[in-house]
C-alpha cells in the first residue's frame, strides 16, 4: 500500500495494471488515499467516500425493536451497519467494540443466512444478505 498517512505529491507518478485501474470508494476505512500499484492484475485506488461524514448519524435508523429482540442489540447493530459491506476492523471501530467480538456475532449472522462475505484482495467484506435486509425492513 501507498500513502497510508503521507500528503500525496502532485510528482507522484501510479501506472495501472494490465487488468486496469479500479476505484473503490470507502466509507468505513481510512481517510487516506491508499494505492496498491504491486500486483499482476490491476490497479486499485481506495478513497474517503464523499457525504460519509454524517453517515453514523443522520440517515441512520435503529433495527426495528422486534429484530433486536430477535437478535440482541449488537448484532441487531450490526445487521443495520452492513447495509454498506465493510471488514470486520471497519465494524469494530464504527461500532466501539473488538475485532473478535464483531468476528463472534458475525459468525453466527453468517450461520443463519443474514450476512454473507466476499473476498477482495486480502480484505474480507462482509455483506447483509437479502434475509437480513428482509428482517430489518419487516414493520
């Protein structure tokens, strides 16, 4: 990775890959600018999304109360946050809680068909399946 941290320079010179140039913006992740320019395929360009600064906040809604009686709090919380895939880190700092107990609940998300994953890269973004939508749009 590139530019965990540093200010980008305007010299700085990033060619794509033989299978192209992806951009992946990120809502749950760094604020930083990060390009993975080693590898064999392409070229990918992670950015801060744009409007994810009230994200947490004003669009959001509570799991209605029946899904949280169904599920418990946290995992009801964390159904809703996978609206947006996200990694297992990105849902531990947005949630406040360790990587191992967001790893524990999703596990058992998994389990019942309410979250799946997919891999990209070295990363594991977990997802909300359409049962999981399903149960968190019911009245």
């Amino acid at each position: 990775m590139l530019l965990t941290g540093e200010r980008w320079r305007a010299d700085q010179v990033v060619n794509r890959g033989p299978g192209g140039l992806v951009l992946i913006p990120v809502v749950l992740g760094s604020p930083y600018v990060l390009i993975k320019k080693s590898t064999s395929t392409q070229t990918t360009v992670r950015y801060p999304a744009r409007g994810r600064g009230a994200l947490w906040t004003a669009g959001t809604r509570p799991p209605p109360g029946s899904t949280v009686r169904l599920l418990g709090r946290a995992r009801a919380d964390l159904l809703e946050a996978l609206r947006s895939p996200a990694t297992t880190t990105d849902l531990a700092r947005a949630l406040g809680v360790t990587p191992s107990a967001v790893s524990q609940h999703l596990g058992v998300l998994r389990g019942s068909g309410l979250v799946e994953r997919e891999r990209s890269g070295r990363q594991v973004l977990y997802l909300i399946t359409a049962l999981g939508t399903a149960l968190l749009d019911q009245p």
